[in-house]
C-alpha cells in the first residue's frame, strides 16, 4: 500500500498533468518528436508485436507502435492522467487506428497480465515513476520472455536544458510531495537498471529481458548515437 507521501505525490503528479494535457497536446507534443522517433526506431518493432506504451500521455508514441504492429499486433497505452488519456484516444480516432487501447493506470500495478507484452515503450516517462523498485517489478512481470524495454529519459542539468530550465524555475515553487522524481532523475539509470535486472533474474526462463533493457534504458536524455 501507497504510503501518504506517494499518495500525495501521485495525486500531485495526476493534477499537473490533468492541468496541461490540452496544452501538451497543442504545443509540447511537436517539440518531443525527435525523441519519439528515437525511441520507435530502437523498438524495432514488427507486424504482430504486443506493444506496452508507458507513460503514453496524448498517445503519440502508441499512435506510431499501432501503425508499425499491424493489424495482428495490439498496442495499450498506459498514464496517470484521464485527461492525456482522453487527447490519445481523440489522436487514435482521428488516425483510423483501431489496434491501440488506452488504460488509466501506473507503473508500479501495470494493468496488465503476466507476461503479456513483446515491448516496453517508455518514452520520458519512467523519471516521474515514485517507487521504481515497484515499478522494476511491474515491467518484469509483463514482458514476456526475450521481451524489451526501450525507454528514453532526460540526462543531468550539464547536458539537458529542459533539466536545467526545471530545477532553476522549481527554486521558485514549493517542492513536490515526494523526493527524487522529474525531469533529471534518472540522469543515472544505473540504480533502476539494478533494481531491473534483478527483479528479471527472479523470473528464471525470463532472464534474458534485462540485457537490451539496460542498453536500451542506458542511451540517455538526447545522447543517441548518430
């Protein structure tokens, strides 16, 4: 069970980004593109795959994972926010794509079976998860064996403006509810990646997930091969 503190701060985080869906969808969305199109072209995805989209937000990750499965594969985008979540699922209508499905949840209880998904996508979203051991645990028990995550996160303040722009505009404001979570926190997978890879080793057979999830996750921020 949730404590207060990460009650709080998923409230907190739920509300902020209620708050700013229209606005992310109308001006942010764009601005994210070269990411997205990073993280699609490390998925390598193929007709038929199972596709998870964490942290979806207006859906424009899911929307591409959709188009590239096919009509043999299924892709379930994932959030927090009803109000992202209802931007993704006015983008998929709009697109005619009809093998992606939107669920109100959270990293750490996916609502999802066991070993349910070929691919993890997480773009930008897993520095905002507050219990990533948790979390950790939640992608282990839905990928299926040889399945992949293929996240994308912010790097430190030194090389990411958007990171540095977030702590100097957030000495301003009262800090979040919870510690450790935002653009910049995972600037070190390292500790996750651990967290990851052990709870992958429990699953015996399944082992072998956790070798293109540490180099997947490992490609931070903007730092992307040429």
């Amino acid at each position: 069970m949730d404590s207060p503190q990460e009650q709080a701060g998923l409230a907190w985080q739920t509300g902020v980004w209620n708050r700013i869906a229209d606005v992310y969808l109308r001006e942010i969305d764009r601005r994210f593109e070269p990411v997205v199109d990073h993280v699609i072209a490390r998925a390598q995805l193929a007709a038929g795959d199972r596709v998870l989209d964490l942290g979806t937000g207006t859906g424009a990750v899911a929307a591409r994972a959709a188009q590239l499965v096919g009509p043999n594969g299924l892709v379930v985008g994932v959030d927090i926010s009803a109000d992202m979540l209802r931007a993704a699922r006015q983008r998929v209508a709009a697109q005619g794509l009809t093998r992606v499905s939107f669920r109100e949840g959270r990293a750490e209880a996916l609502p999802a079976e066991n070993e349910s998904f070929d691919v993890v996508l997480a773009s930008l979203s897993l520095m905002y998860v507050i219990d990533r051991a948790a979390a950790a645990r939640e992608l282990a028990r839905v990928l299926r064996p040889r399945g992949r995550l293929i996240a994308a996160v912010w790097a430190e303040p030194e090389a990411c403006d958007i990171v540095l722009f977030q702590q100097t505009a957030g000495r301003f404001a009262g800090p979040p509810p919870v510690p450790g979570v935002g653009p910049g926190a995972l600037a070190d997978p390292t500790p996750f990646l651990r967290e990851l890879a052990e709870e992958v080793s429990r699953h015996g057979s399944s082992a072998r997930r956790s070798a293109s999830s540490s180099r997947a996750l490992a490609r931070r921020g903007t730092r992307w091969p040429a």
